[in-house]
C-alpha cells in the first residue's frame, strides 16, 4: 500500500564479470585494491592511522597536481580566469592536507617510537608526488633527484618539471603578454625574491584595467598561504610527535622543517603589500 511506494536503493545488480566481485560501487572504487593496500610492519595500532594517513595524502598530492597544472593550462592559454576557478579548487584540496595533519598531531612521543623502527630509511621527505608539487610552485632543488635514479619513469618526469616552467613562471609569462613589464624565463632552480617582479605586481594591483589579473594574484596568494599552513602543521605535529630528533630520511627534522615553514612562496606577491 502507500508504505510500499517508499522509495529504496536498489539491493540486487545484474551480473558483472566472475560472480563474488561485490557491488557496482565496490567494482568503480575497486576497493578490494584500496583495502588490501595498508600493511602494517608491526602490531601497534598507531602504525596503521601512520599508513592511512600517508596514503591520504598521496592521493590529495596527486589531486592537487592535476589542479595546479590545469591551472597553467588555462595561463597558457590566457584564460585567468579559469586559472583562478582550478587554483579556487586547489585551495579546498589544500584544506583537507591541512587538516590531514589531524589524524597524526595527537600521536604521542611513545606511540610513535613503537613502530618508528620498522620505517627504516622511509620518509615522507622522498615522496615524489610532493617534490612535483614543490617544482611547480617554483621551489626547484635539482639535488634531490638523486633519490629516484633507480626509478627512471619518476626521474624523468621531475626533471621534466625542474626544467619546465612552473606554476608562478605561467602566471608572471600571462604578465607579460598583457603588457606588464617582468622577467619569466624558468629556471632549474629555487624562486628568488625579485624586485622587477615586486613592481610588476605593485602595476597590477594599481592598475584599475589589470583588475582580472590583480584577482589572479589573490588566488595565487590563497595557495601560497595554505602552503605555509601545511608546513606549519607539520613541522608543529612532528614536534609533538618526536621532539628534536632526526628525521627517518636522514633529514634534520625539525631544524629543516622550520626553515621550510620560513620560506614564503611567490614572495612578491607577499612584499608587495608593504607599499600597497
């Protein structure tokens, strides 16, 4: 009767494939893949969230790459506007890493040191989804490909993006072609402050006809200060959670992360308030 017109989920699929392949959804998420993949070294607890959490962050890594590089296609393409809508996108990404943090901040000092061992020289620092990202906001250190010589598809495509242009080097070329005097060449290395950059930056914002791309800059910024926001989360959660040791990778820990944290990303979009 009128109970009976309740509308319900759908409890039976027609058959797809070798029979005991789960649902619709388990077969598109491919699930039994997904949980099959955390594997934990040790018997604590606390190294299973360390696995989850990590492979967490991975796929949002990855996620934000796609979203960065859509960006500069939309640069290249002059078209900021819908730079801004993929950096927009970014940001809520970039919101979720952040708060990723959440789910190791309150592992305790003891908990940590319980499975640390196991880890042997693994470290998040080696991660290349993050180094790719890094070289797309402009922050290039050449060195560090040393650790994926024995892996030549990820050796080639960072040095692809070492010697490409990055994120900020698209929008300063976009500048450029709108008749904005400032340098752009990619280089192989770490952003630099400039002060032509600096003075491109102070036109735009003052420029009532550069309004389009002053809106691009404070996207631009957006993403640069969630970038300090996650270095400060992490240095602050590898703090609590180790203290002052070494990190796992041989890094210095929290000396390294600290410096990280200090660097300001497109650092002319940051000075240049100074004299707005």
């Amino acid at each position: 009767m009128g109970g009976d017109t309740v509308d319900r989920p759908n409890l039976a699929f027609a058959p797809q494939g070798e029979p005991g392949n789960g649902t619709p959804y388990a077969r598109y998420a491919m699930l039994d893949v997904l949980h099959s993949l955390q594997q934990p070294r040790s018997k604590v607890p606390a190294e299973y969230t360390f696995i989850v959490a990590t492979q967490v962050m991975e796929l949002l890594f990855d996620l934000l790459q796609r979203e960065w590089v859509a960006a500069q296609h939309a640069l290249r393409e002059n078209d900021p506007a819908g730079a801004v809508t993929a950096l927009r996108r970014g940001t809520h990404i970039q919101d979720v890493l952040v708060s990723s943090w959440d789910l190791l901040a309150t592992m305790t000092p003891a908990e940590f040191a319980s499975f640390r061992e196991v880890l042997g020289e693994a470290s998040g620092f080696q991660s290349s989804a993050f180094l790719r990202l890094e070289f797309l906001l402009g922050n290039k250190a050449g060195s560090l490909l040393r650790m994926y010589e024995d892996s030549p598809a990820v050796h080639a495509e960072l040095t692809a993006a070492l010697h490409g242009a990055s994120l900020y080097d698209d929008a300063l070329a976009l500048l450029a072609r709108r008749g904005v005097d400032v340098p752009h060449e990619p280089i192989p290395g770490r952003h630099r402050h400039s002060a032509e950059v600096e003075q491109a930056w102070r036109r735009v914002y003052t420029d009532p006809e550069l309004a389009e791309l002053a809106r691009l800059g404070e996207a631009l910024l957006d993403t640069a200060e969630r970038v300090t926001r996650w270095r400060q989360r992490h240095l602050s959660s590898v703090k609590r959670t180790m203290g002052a040791k070494p990190g796992t990778g041989g890094s210095s820990g929290l000396s390294w992360l600290k410096q990280s944290a200090d660097q300001d990303i497109f650092p002319e979009l940051w000075t240049v308030r100074n004299d707005l």
